[in-house]
C-alpha cells in the first residue's frame, strides 16, 4: 500500500493551523502540525531526519513569522543538515523584498496570506 503525501505544516494561528488540517486530510494528505518549529522533531535534531532513500515529508509549509525562529530560518536549518524534502512553501501578509529574496534562494514557494487576517 502506497503511503499518503506527507505534509509538516507551521503556523502560530490555531485557526489557520485547523483550516489546513482540515483540508489536507479531507484532500488524502497525511498531515502533521506544530505551533512553531522549535516544537517538531525534525528541528530538534541537529542532523537530517529523512530515511537514507526517503524525506521526511513530501511538503513542508511554514508561516515566516513565529516564535523562537522565522519560517525561513527553520526551512535554511533543514537544507544545512541534508533534509532530503523538495517542495517547501512559505506563508506571509507582510513579505519584504530580502525575504523575498532569499526564499527564492531556497526555492520555496511563496503565499500571500489574505490582509484580512490582519486586522
């Protein structure tokens, strides 16, 4: 049996968090979420988590701004230690130019969370 796409997601808003948890699994997605990254297992260690022929996640998408480090400092983290994971994305209202710039760096993926949210 073929294993469901994995997706680690981050996001410090428990609704937004819900919302996608929500919609990968009602989409056959395997998901696991954390508040902020300091709280996953893959950031704990200070080497690369992925099996030796196999990543960890088919997906990692953070929010870039949260407590104890910023989505593109984890997703940089990773990449450092080998993380074999090759579809990042970050989620942000409020992107500058330099983090634009360096997440296209990475190769993330960059999403433009709605202004709404912060009001």
């Amino acid at each position: 049996m073929e294993r469901k796409p994995r997706v680690i997601f981050f996001e410090d808003d428990p609704h937004i968090r819900q919302m996608m948890e929500l919609l990968a699994k009602s989409n056959g997605y395997e998901i696991f979420t954390y508040e902020n990254p300091t709280l996953c297992p893959i950031q704990q260690s200070q080497v690369c988590q992925c099996r030796e022929n196999e990543a960890c996640a088919d997906f990692v998408i953070t929010d870039i701004d949260m407590p104890h480090v910023s989505g593109l400092d984890f997703i940089e983290e990773q990449i450092k230690k080998g993380c074999k994971v090759k579809n990042f994305a970050i989620l942000s209202g409020m992107w500058t130019d330099e983090s634009i710039k360096r997440a296209k760096n990475i190769d993330a993926t960059i999403f433009h969370k709605p202004s709404f949210l912060y009001k």
